[in-house]
C-alpha cells in the first residue's frame, strides 16, 4: 500500500489489538544464534525489519521457518560466517545486536556499519565497550571488527548511557561468558526485561531483569526455548492517545497492563478514563483538560501523538483566549512536555522557542503559513541527519536553532506587545480577531 487516505472530523471507538513488540523481536531473534537447539517465538510482528534480520540469520547459516507469519521457528546448529550481509546490515539499526551472539559461536565479527541513524545521531561505543570488558578485542578494520579468540568472561560494568541496544548487546554476550557479569546503569524498558526472561529460558541465569542492575551468569550451553512475545506497549500508547484526541471510547488488547501504565498514568491527568483490563485496557475521553507540571516519563516513540493532543486542546484557547494568555499557555505546555521526557537544555530552548514563533504565525498569517513554517522547520533540523556526516550534524543544528530561536524572539515580542520595534506588524483589529 503507497497511499493513505484519511478522512478526519470522526470520533474513533472501537476494540484494537496489538501485535508482538518489535523492539523485542530483533533481541530475541539474535538471542536464538545463543543455541544449536530449536526456538520457537509467537505473536511476531510481521514487520519489515523483522523479515530483514530474519534473512540476516539465514545468511548466517540459520534454519528460519514461517518468514511473514507470527510464529518463527530458528535452529542454528551451525554459524558458517562471521560477516553478516553488509547490504541487509545496512538496513536495519537492530542489526548491531548480532555483535555478541556471533562473538560468542564464532570468536570474531566482522559488521558493516548498521542502518538507521547510527553513526549519526547514536553511536555504539557503548555496544563496543561493553564487549570489550568482556575480553573482546577491536581490529582496526572497516565497519565494526571484534576478535575474541579465547571467548568471553564475565564482568562488573558500568554502561556509559541507559542505551537499550547497548544493554541487550551486553546482556546476549554475559550470557555465553565464563563466570558471572553485572550491567549497572542498565536500560529498563519493557522490552530488556523481555530479553531477560528469554534468556532465562534458554538456560542463562539472571538477576534483575527490568532494572537498573543486572546480573547474569553464563552457560556453556545455552538451550532452546519457546516464548510468546509481548504486547506492543507503544502502539497500544499511540491507540490510547488518537482516541483521546478524537473523544472516543477505545479498548486496547494485546499489551500487558504494567507496560503501558506509564502512558495511562499520563492520559488520567489530561481528563482520560483509563481502566485496565486483563491483558487489555479501555479509555473514554470524558473531557479533555490541559495538564501544567512535569511528566515525569513519556516514552518517547509516543511523544508525537501527545504533542498533538496537547496541541489540539491548546490551539482551542488560542482561538477563544487573549492572545497574550495563550502564548504563555503554549510555551509553558511544550516546555513542561520536553523537560519531563528528559530533554537536553537546548532541546527545551528550541521547543520553547519554535512553539513561540509558531503561535505568533498562527495569530498573525493563519493555519496554512503556520503548516509550512513548520514543515521547513522539521526539514532543516533533519537535514544533518540526513547528510549521514557526523561532523555536519552539530553545526547545522546550533544554526538552525539560532535562526528560529531569533525569528521566535522577535515574534514572542510581537504576539505580547502587538508592535514591533520595525514597526506595526499586528493590528489592533488582528488582536480583537
């Protein structure tokens, strides 16, 4: 399918059930490479990036059955390379975490640069390090090259950042070491847990999965096992808010209630009935009402949908409130938004910043203007991205925010006072508009 054709104005209700989590199917894909033994995984997403590090253990000698169904079967009784296809490798960001399991089989790695936004906005110098602790050694050699001619031994570490691949990386290498390893500073998403609780499974004894310390002591042989993979707690986020923000009653299935209680937490103070459900949680948007204080978490693949629910309650007050009033309401909702979800300062900056400017073009040239202000915006802060240039990425970016940080200057002056000191820009038949 190459077009989506929506049709808004209509309150969503209804039941929706979620797939598997994708961000667990790629650990517990590679995890299988652990063992010569048969896994067997349920309730797969039948995704693209699950298809492609499905292939990429097929290059590497791995038996894979029912490739686009929601149920995998992998047996790797052997791993004939150490050097994954470097044009599926280059796909797909999850493909960093077959840096351990093939330490492990076969002693040595060889992976082209992984897709996604490495090396550009993440690095894996936490992967690197973490492996490296271990008795890995790096080869100067192109892409990422790893020797472990005598295997791997267990280790207390520190991880440099709370970096989810970068655990699950160092969780599927302490699996296969000699002796016990613990990852302090450890991620704790849903989904880390998830890899933990497979790799019980298997054999391997852990210790805190789902926390910020974990200990896990390596197997000689790590055994098969069979799991059914969890709900996809982003997802049944997303559902929640789109229902929120069209008024609707929606029934969400398939997540467990613990993984999306944050995001229910959240929803109930913006005037959301939330009740959970076995396997399962229902909403009804009774009233929608603007929430100012910090959130202390919001995961941040739903970041978007909750900024376009704050947007839609706030573009309400912009219409129907003091300009002046509405401003600072704007400004405060999108700076409080930022710092719950841990934003660095200059990311709060130009949150601020941008939602300044962006009410100002909004009172002052209309919708239209405002969408292509914003449009041009979100492109010049992807462009350093794109460019696939480390170097490019902090210069264009300091650049971009000095510009809209000055345009939102002059326009913050100009939507309060109603002048400009270049002369009248609003007038007073626009302000009582």
């Amino acid at each position: 399918m190459s077009t989506l054709l929506i049709e808004g104005g209509q309150r969503l209700s209804g039941q929706i059930h979620v797939e598997g989590n994708k961000n667990s199917a790629l650990p517990l894909l590679a995890a299988c490479l652990l063992t010569e033994d048969e896994c067997v995984l349920h309730n797969v997403p039948r995704i693209g990036d699950v298809e492609v590090m499905a292939r990429l253990l097929l290059d590497l000698g791995a038996e894979v059955d029912g490739i686009g169904t929601t149920t995998l079967r992998i047996r790797c009784p052997q791993v004939l390379k150490d050097e994954p296809d470097p044009t599926l490798v280059g796909r797909l960001r999850g493909s960093v975490l077959l840096l351990g399991p093939l330490l492990a089989r076969r002693g040595r790695v060889r992976l082209a640069a992984p897709g996604g936004d490495f090396p550009v906005r993440r690095t894996i110098d936490t992967h690197l390090a973490a492996l490296k602790g271990m008795g890995a050694h790096i080869i100067d050699a192109p892409g990422h090259a790893l020797d472990a001619p005598d295997g791997l031994t267990g280790v207390s570490i520190y991880l440099d950042e709370a970096s989810v691949t970068g655990t699950e990386t160092a969780l599927l290498a302490a699996a296969c070491a000699r002796g016990r390893s613990e990852i302090r500073h450890a991620a704790t998403e849903p989904h880390v847990a998830e890899l933990c609780r497979f790799l019980q499974a298997m054999g391997v004894g852990i210790a805190g999965g789902g926390t910020s310390t974990i200990q896990v002591e390596g197997v000689a042989r790590r055994t098969g096992a069979t799991h059914t993979l969890w709900g996809d707690y982003i997802d049944a986020g997303s559902w929640a808010v789109i229902g929120a923000i069209t008024g609707g009653t929606v029934e969400v299935t398939g997540a467990r209630a613990e993984d999306v209680e944050v995001c229910a937490a959240v929803l109930r103070r913006l005037g959301v009935n939330v009740s959970p459900l076995d396997q399962a949680y229902s909403l009804e948007a009774l009233r929608l009402v603007p929430y100012f204080g910090l959130i202390v978490y919001f995961g941040i693949d739903v970041l978007n949908f909750a900024l376009a629910m704050l947007g839609t309650l706030l573009l309400i007050r912009v219409i129907v409130r003091d300009q002046r009033v509405s401003v600072i309401i704007w400004v405060l909702s999108v700076a409080t938004l930022n710092l719950g979800v841990g934003a660095m300062p200059w990311d709060l900056v130009f949150a601020v910043a941008l939602a300044a400017f962006a009410v100002f073009v909004l009172l002052r040239f209309g919708l239209f203007s405002t969408a292509v202000m914003l449009f041009f915006t979100d492109l010049m802060t992807r462009l350093p991205i794109t460019l696939s240039a480390r170097a490019w990425y902090f210069p264009l970016s300091m650049l971009t925010m000095v510009l809209i940080g000055g345009l939102a200057v002059y326009g913050f002056v100009v939507a309060l006072a109603g002048r400009s000191p270049f002369g009248a820009v609003v007038s007073a038949a626009d302000r009582e508009a």
